[in-house]
C-alpha cells in the first residue's frame, strides 16, 4: 500500500513540518509518494529521499504557488487516485489543516488531526492524537477505507536516511 504525503513548500525550500510528515509516514513502512505543489527547487525535492520519499511527483503550475486551499485539495485527490493510495498523511498546519478537511470530503476519508504517534494496525487502525492543546491525549479508530493523518509538529524523529529518489512530474487537471 503507498502512502501520499502532501509537502508544503515556502520560497523554494520544504517545510520542516513536511519533512517530518515524510519521515512518519516512512516509519509506517510502506512505499512513500510525497507531492509537492508549486515551484520548488530540484535540490530540495531530490533531499526528500534523505528522509523517507521512495518517490516525489511535482506539481509545478505557476498557479500552485499561492496555497489555494481549493487547488490544493483537488491536485491531492487527483494524485491519491493516480497512485492508489489509501493514506494521506500532512502536517497539521494553517494550510494543512483545510486542505485535509475538503480532501477528507472529496474522498469520503476518515480524518484525524493532532496525530502524535505512528498508527496501531494489530486490530484495525488506530491513532493517538493529542487533545486540549497537549495536556491528554484521545485514541480514535479510522473505519473508512482511505485515511488521512495530519501529524502534530515535532510528532516524527527525523533521521537523515541517506537515501535517493526519483523525482516526476506530476501533470494535475486545475
């Protein structure tokens, strides 16, 4: 099963909070397809692979650079449908967090944000999440078919992995 993870970008370079997304959802141990939107240097999407990414597809449309929730949550359901991804996993951040909420309805998904560990599959799917601003944490079951985690900042370990990956171009319907 591959798992997508939505990179944000800001002046060329990639957030830090997406690099921990790759690196969670490569703690999960499935393939790694990262998505990056907009105009984003070579350099950094390539880096990606240090991180997790088995693959990045690029979106690179001039209209994909201003963090228009609306076009970034259809490029997102275009590339799960492309891919086959069952899961979606991003920050949870101001951009992120609407993001998952119109990507959550445009694929009927499960969504759970504030996520603060990797996810318990021995009976179902089940995510920790963090609740009343970190003072208690909730456990919640994911039934749907398709999934979206949006991690908490600092919730992954990233580790420089050394790894390469191939970067493609990622054509979306806008």
């Amino acid at each position: 099963m591959s798992i997508l993870v939505f990179v944000e970008a800001a002046e060329g370079q990639i957030k830090k909070t997406s690099i921990e997304a790759v690196a969670y959802a490569h703690a999960m141990g499935d393939e790694v397809i990262a998505l990056v939107l907009g105009n984003v240097d070579k350099s950094a999407l390539e880096s990606l692979g240090n991180f997790g990414a088995t693959k990045v597809l690029h979106a690179a449309d001039d209209r994909l650079n201003n963090g228009v929730i609306q076009a970034y949550a259809s490029v997102i359901t275009q590339a799960m449908s492309s891919t086959g991804a069952k899961v979606l996993v991003l920050a949870n951040t101001s951009l992120g967090s609407p993001v998952s909420a119109r990507v959550a309805v445009k694929l009927d998904a499960s969504l759970v944000s504030n996520v603060v560990a990797l996810p318990d599959t021995s009976a179902g799917f089940k995510v920790k999440r963090s609740i009343y601003t970190g003072k208690a944490f909730a456990f919640v079951d994911l039934t749907k078919d398709v999934k979206i985690l949006a991690i908490k900042k600092n919730a992954a370990e990233v580790k420089d992995l050394g790894l390469t990956t191939s970067v493609e171009s990622f054509d979306a319907n806008l």
